[in-house]
C-alpha cells in the first residue's frame, strides 16, 4: 500500500519510495528511506495535504506525494 | 601612537574573511544573520536570479568579516537556477562573493537528524565549518538533550549552541569562528562507496577541456547524484557531446553494484546522521504528541481551522484598512505642510513646480506605501515567527491548486486586496521560482485600495441609484454597490485563466512539490519581527523608491514642458498677493469696531471687489493650466494616442489621465480635474469634477460620458498595470527588467480588450 491510503493515527513502515523525479528525491532528501517508520497526524480542513511525524518532525505532504512512498503497516 | 605600527601590520596580514550561513528553513537563520551583523546588512540582488543578497559587514577583534546570508535550503542537490546559487557561491563559482572562507551551518536543535543531512552535504566541500545549533532552549523544553561537546569531538568540527532570538551564545560563535585559520579545511566526509568515486572521476576526465578549470568534486558529484538536477541540464548544454550518453552509463553500472541514484545519497547521508547522533542526543520517546501536536489538531481542523483562518486573515486585512489609513492622511498632511513651506519662500516658477508637483508628490508617492507594508510585513513576521505560516499554507493548498498554485500563493495575493507592492514583496515564502513568478504577475490584477477613487468618482456620475432590495428603508442591494463589486472581483476572476497560462503553457512541466517542514508553535520573538519589518521597509524605499521617484519627476516633466508658464505664473503671483490682502482685510473687519460703520462698509466693499478678482483669477489660472497640460507633451501624447483610444469610447483628454496615471492610479482623478479646468487639489466625489465629467463634448457637440463609456474606463483600471511602485517592486524582486515589462504589457492589453468589449457591448444597449 502507499502512504496516502493509513488512517489518521497509524504507524506505518516505508518500504521504497516510487520513481527519479523531483519529488521522490526531495522526499528522500527530507529523511523518506526504506525501514524508517512514518505516522499520520492528520489533514488539511479539505483532506489534503496531510501531516506526517518522521524522525522527530511534523512533514506535509499532498496526497499525490503520498502516493509515490510504498509502506507496510507496523 | 607607539603601537599604530603593530596593529596596521595586523590588519594587513589578515585579509577580510568571508563567511557564508547555511541552514534548513525555520531553523532561525534569519535571526542569527541580523544578530550577527547587527541588523546592518547591504540588500540587493544576485545576478541573474531572483535570489537576495544579504551581506554583513562586522568588524570583530580588528578582524573585517563579510556575513553571506544564503536562502534557507533542506539540500545542496540544486533544481533551478535559484537553488544552484548557494553551491555556486559555496564553491567560489559565483562572482558577486569571493570564496567563503568559512562556513556557518546553523541547525535546528530539536531535529538535529534531518538538519545534519544538509550539514553532511556541506562537509564535502572541504571548507571550514563551525556547526550551530539554534533554538537549543525550545530543544530541551521539547526534551531533546543534546551533548554538543561530544558531538564536536566526534566530527572534529567546532558545534555551538546559540538562542538566537535573545542573542545567546553568540559570543562563543563569534570566538569559534575567529579561530578559524586560513586553509584549516577538513578532508570531505566521502560517505560513498569506492565504486561511485571511481566513476566520478572518470566522468571528470570526461568533463574536462584543456581551456576550462577542472571542475570541482563537488559539482561532479552533484552531476552523477542528481538525476534531472540544475547541475545535469547546466552540462547537457556547455559539455561536449557523448557526456550525457557517459553519465547514463555510469549510473546503471552503479546501480547494477547495488547504488543506485539518486537513493544511495539519501541512505549513506541518513545513516552517517543518526549514527553519530545515537550517544549524543536524547530524544523524547517516538510518537509522543506534543503541544504543539494539540495545537495543530485544533487550527487545521475540518471547521474550526478554516474558521480561526478567515477569522484571522480578516482580522489582518482590516487592520491594514484601519490602521494604514491614519498614516496615510499623516504622510498626506506632511506633504501639505512640506509644499506650503516651499511655496512660502520659493516664488511661483519652474524650480516651484519642479519642487512641489515632481520632488514633493514623488517622495509622497513613496512613502505613502509605507503604513501598508509596515502594518503587513508585521503580521507576516509574526505568522512566519510564530510557526502559522505554514499551516496558512497547509489550509490553503488545496484550493490554491485549483488556480494552478500552491498554498503559499494566498497569502501574498490576499495582501495585493489593499496593496500589490507588499503583497510582491511577500511572495519571497514561494521557494520554487516558476510558481513565485506566476504569483507576483497574477497579484497587480487583484482590486487594489488605488483603484477605488476611479471607480467612486465614475459610479457617483453614471451609475444610477437604484436600490433593488432594502431593509428597514435603508438599501442594501442597490445598482452602484453591485456596480463596485464586480469591479473589485473582475481582476480576480481575470487571474484565474492567466494563473492558469502562465502555469501551464509558459512554466510547463514545473510541478513544485509541497513536502515541507511543518515546524512546532512557538511565541514569535518581537526582536526577530521588528528587524524584519525595517529592512522590508528600508529595501522597499531605498532600491523600489528612488525608482518610483524617478518616474514621477519624468511625468512631471512630460505634463510641465514645453509650455511657457510666465502667464500663469503671473496669474500665480498675483493670486497669492490677494490671498494676503484678503487676509489682511478679514482681520481688519474682526478689529474694526461696530461704531465705525462707515469704516466697517469701506473695508467690506474692499473686500467684495478683492474676492471677485480672487475668484476669476482662480479660473483663469485654471483655464491656463488645463491649456497649458492640453500643449505639454502630455497633452500631445493624449492627442497622439487617441485613435487607439477612440473604440473605447474615450477622447484624448482620458487619454492624458491614463498617461498621466502612470505613476498611479488614483492621478487620474487630479489629472481630469486639471484638464476639466477645476484645478488639480480635487477629489473623486467632488460635486464640481462630477457634474463637468457628465458635461463634457465631442467637438460636435455629442456627450463624451454615459454609462458605456464609464464602465469602460472602470475596466480598463480595474486590470491595468498603471501603477509605477507595483512595476518596480516586480523588478526588485524579479532582478530584472524583464517581468515588469511583461505584467505591462500583458495587462495593458488585458485592460484595452476588456475595455474595448464593455465599451462596445455596452453601446448596442444604448
């Protein structure tokens, strides 16, 4: 499954992040890398972008940026 | 005098240091940058990009030191040309700056992990570095205990922790830095597989050219890791051909050793960070909500997010409405007082004129600006300082994207409502270029506070006042209101479609991506918001003012030559000696006493005849200056142009007032009341400028206005760029001529297509 898809409240584990492209980079660059665990605090009043918890910080992201991170539930 | 020797010996061993600051966005480096130079930093622009130079110049111990300022960046991996400047000017490529001779890399210390990505990036350039730590106190409330003695050991590099905000720790930094000597640089951290140096090195060879220096490891290295980066299109085209071919193949051989790009720099980097942070910093445990957690659940909530949102954004926008306005009247009133002052001592002449109507009305001109973009750029420092920007934008983005922007555009945009200029000015939160630039072209269009004069004066004459729904006998739908409303939203509606060109056909297959810091609520720090809002307001009147200025003296000069003004200056002379007499008279006739009636009747009849010639006088000198305006070269390029003028429904004396208007909107009003013979002190609802607008003729006789023609004028201000301070600023934040002339020219015609159909629809309803 993709990181769009976990509910409010969930951990989840990443497993790739999909694609070469500007935005995968820059999700690796802001610390999105396989094995390292990703929570979903919540969204935008219209769903999207979402807020995420990784290492430490508070990350947004839009639900199609969400889409090119593959993750496994913990 | 004895040591003078030993301490110019001392100054001139050692050569004026230059130091760079580097850091993620939000980690305060800012902040740091004014402490260190103590808020005087020379502002001005980077060639060929839209990047601002900030530089310091501080002395520290007799030691001269440069402070760069380089925008706030999460990585050294460049994917524009803005992003390529902080590289360029690190690697000594960029030639405004000479090489940094150190590097300050200023770190958020409550998220220390991610924050050492870019640190770790910046330890291959194999230059000095001194590693800050900012924010610590905000860290260690937050439960982050960082060893910074042990950290600096572990890389052998000097590590301070600072608070900023109340200038701690500075003098560590300041001590730190000063240590620093020439040539003392680290080996790089080499984290890569020997397998990728190899092939970096081969595609140095591959690089290189017996004319050119051989380009640094660093640039190389960015050219294998960054796939589709700056650095790839930057040698796609100044290489030779078969490199592109080369760099391919080094990637997938690469990738079939098992490192692939552009992934293997995330997970080296990533790993050299939380290795070295294990025994060094103790984190609060995983998944623990926090304060600020609780307050983001609150003001990005379904309902009462965008409540608190509106509510806020509404509270900004009046107070710039409430609180400018009396600061205006104030700069107004002073400019009164200024031109009285001149004309008191000066005489009626071209050097008054020159002094009043061009250097008087063109400094007015500038600093009436001012409230506006002190009272916006306050809110603005306080919302970026404070953490809410960028839930501004988390709220907005979503809508933002439907006009082809991002969330970052609507806060500059909504300020463009009272004014263009600091809502430019405050695109500079838009890191990605192609959307900072769509949104400072598409801002001019939204219905500005200048543009309501033109539509008051021309509502007020044409259109009727008919009310269609009232409440308790007052209306509350009426023609005039619906009338001003579509005026104020028609620039808005306009701007969708143009967001939408300029994004997808001129800016093609630019899609900026919203992956950024959210960072934690904290109180912002008033020192922070007041060095802000002054060096906004200094940049704004010494690098866009002394251009708007400028043009304002040129229409001075365009409306006051070649006529011969002795006539009216005359007329002048005269006007002001009776204006004393009557003076002199009235406090006469207060003195006099009541039992000298027939003295009393003397002085009155003196009076009665003076104030007649006083008032003929007025209209002659009115007369002379509208003839004078009609033969300037104004008045000739208002006849010139009124062919082109003419299927809009305008004469040539609208023309004037558009040309005039160029330095403003809101001239046209003065300008009209020059040429209509009314003097130029007027205002929109003047009774008198009203009923000559709605008088006025064709040479055969036909009326110039009706409600077409009214309308026709309102549009064309309402998308205009008539505006010199908005053209300006473009171009100061822009670093180019380029986009101001571009928003002209693509407004201008907006603005003549628009008025040109109201015009002519209009008509067949008439």
């Amino acid at each position: 499954m993709t990181l769009n898809q976990i509910v409010k409240g969930q951990v989840a584990r990443i497993t790739q992040i999909n694609g070469e492209d500007a935005i995968s980079i820059r999700l690796m660059e802001m610390g999105l890398i396989d094995g390292e665990q990703i929570q979903l605090l919540g969204k935008a009043p219209l769903g999207d972008p979402l807020e995420f918890a990784v290492r430490g910080y508070r990350l947004s992201l839009r639900l199609n940026e969400a889409k090119c991170v593959e993750v496994e539930i913990v | 005098m004895i040591n003078t020797p030993a301490v110019l010996q001392n100054t001139v061993q050692q050569k004026k240091m230059t130091i760079a600051i580097i850091g993620n966005p939000n980690t305060g480096k800012s902040t740091l940058f004014n402490q260190l130079s103590g808020g005087h930093a020379h502002i001005g622009n980077f060639p060929g990009v839209t990047v601002e130079k900030k530089v310091g110049s501080v002395t520290w111990e007799g030691r001269q030191i440069d402070l760069v300022d380089l925008p706030g960046t999460y990585s050294l991996a460049p994917r524009s040309i803005d992003e390529m400047l902080a590289v360029d000017v690190l690697l000594g490529r960029q030639k405004s700056v000479p090489r940094p001779d150190a590097i300050i890399c200023i770190a958020d210390a409550s998220n220390l992990e991610r924050n050492l990505y870019l640190f770790s990036q910046i330890l291959d350039l194999s230059i000095p570095v001194v590693l800050v730590l900012n924010m610590c106190d905000l860290a260690r409330s937050r439960g982050v205990i960082i060893d910074a003695q042990a950290l600096s050991q572990k890389l052998n590099i000097p590590v301070i922790c600072t608070e900023a905000h109340h200038g701690k720790g500075l003098k560590e930094l300041k001590a730190a830095i000063l240590k620093i000597e020439a040539g003392a640089a680290h080996p790089p951290l080499a984290l890569f597989p020997n397998a990728f140096y190899s092939e970096r090195n081969l595609l140095r060879e591959k690089l290189q050219t017996p004319q050119e220096q051989a380009a640094p490891d660093f640039l190389v290295d960015r050219l294998l890791l960054d796939v589709g980066g700056y650095v790839e299109s930057y040698f796609e085209h100044h290489a030779k051909n078969g490199l592109m071919d080369h760099l391919h193949e080094a990637r997938s051989r690469l990738k079939a050793a098992g490192f692939a790009v552009p992934a293997m720099e995330a997970r080296l980097r990533y790993g050299w960070s939380r290795e070295l942070l294990q025994d060094v910093v103790q984190h609060p445990p995983d998944h623990r909500v926090t304060a600020s957690d609780k307050i983001d659940r609150w003001l990005t909530h379904r309902i009462f997010g965008f409540l608190f949102f509106f509510l806020l954004m509404f509270f900004v926008f009046q107070s710039v409405f409430t609180w400018a306005g009396p600061a205006m009247d104030l700069i107004e009133a002073g400019q009164g007082l200024v031109d009285a002052a001149v004309e008191s001592v000066i005489p009626p002449g071209p050097l008054r004129s020159l002094l009043v109507d061009g250097v008087s009305a063109g400094v007015g001109g500038v600093l009436i600006f001012l409230p506006q973009i002190v009272i916006l750029y306050f809110f603005i420092a306080v919302l970026e300082d404070s953490g809410y920007m960028a839930r501004a934008a988390f709220i907005m983005d979503r809508l933002m994207r439907s006009l082809g922007l991002s969330g970052k555009s609507f806060i500059p945009l909504m300020s463009s409502f009272a004014c263009a200029v600091p809502g430019i000015m405050a695109t500079r939160v838009i890191e990605n270029r192609h959307e900072r630039l769509t949104t400072i072209l598409v801002a001019p269009l939204m219905s500005c506070s200048a543009r309501w004069p033109v539509y008051t004066l021309f509502i007020a004459a044409f259109i009727p006042n008919i009310a269609y729904l009232s409440i308790a006998n007052s209306p509350v739908v009426t023609l005039q209101g619906m009338v001003l409303f579509a005026m104020s939203s028609i620039g808005a509606l306009i701007a969708i479609p143009v967001a939408w060109f300029l994004k997808r056909v001129c800016f093609k297959g630019d899609v900026a991506p919203f992956v950024m810091e959210l960072p934690g609520y904290k109180w912002p720090s008033p020192r922070n918001v007041i060095f802000r809002v002054y060096n906004r307001a200094k940049s704004f009147v010494v690098k866009a003012g002394t251009l708007i200025f400028m043009t304002s003296i040129l229409i001075w000069a365009a409306g006051y030559f070649p006529g011969d003004h002795s006539e009216q200056f005359q007329v002048q002379n005269r006007i002001e000696t009776v204006d004393v007499s009557l003076e002199t008279l009235e406090g006469q006739i207060a003195a006099a006493e009541e039992d000298t009636a027939a003295a009393l009747k003397e002085l009155q009849t003196q009076k009665d005849v003076l104030t007649q010639e006083q008032s003929e006088l007025n209209e002659k000198q009115n007369l002379l200056s509208s003839q004078l305006v009609e033969n300037s070269f104004l008045g000739k390029a208002g006849h010139w142009i009124a062919p082109v003028v003419k299927p809009l429904g305008w004469d040539w004396k609208i023309g004037v007032g558009v040309i005039a208007s160029f330095p403003a909107r809101e001239v046209i009003i003065s300008t009209l009341g020059t040429i209509y013979s009314l003097g130029g002190d007027i205002s929109e609802d003047d009774e008198g400028l009203i009923g000559s607008v709605r008088a006025a003729t064709w040479p055969d006789g036909s009326k110039v206005f009706n409600i077409p023609v009214a309308i026709s004028i309102m549009v064309f201000f309402a998308l205009c760029a008539q505006c010199a301070a908005t053209l300006m600023v473009i171009r100061r934040e822009t670093n180019s001529w380029f986009w101001p002339v571009v928003s002209f020219t693509y407004m201008t015609t907006l603005a003549y297509v628009g008025a040109f159909i109201s015009y002519q629809v209009g008509m067949l309803f008439i």
